[in-house]
C-alpha cells in the first residue's frame, strides 16, 4: 500500500532526534516499495 509508505517515510524525516530513525531509514532505504516510490519523482524531475 502507497499510503503505508508514504506515512512511514514522513515518519523517518519527523522525529530526526529519535534513535530508532536510523534503523527505520535503513529499512525503508533497503525496501522495494521505497525505491518505486522514489523513482517516479526521480524521472519526473528529468
């Protein structure tokens, strides 16, 4: 789900003081779902 995501990465660039931002940046970095929702901004930008 895109909405899942999107909440979870709003959720990494919020609390930036936390700890657990790190891991959670990571696994949302390594993740598929992240990556397909980075690429089309990326190729709209070209």
């Amino acid at each position: 789900t895109p909405t899942l995501i999107y909440k979870r990465a709003i959720t990494v660039v919020t609390p930036a003081h936390a700890p657990e931002t790190a891991s959670v940046l990571l696994d949302a970095e390594t993740s598929p779902d992240f990556v397909r929702l980075y690429t089309p901004r990326t190729r709209k930008g070209r």
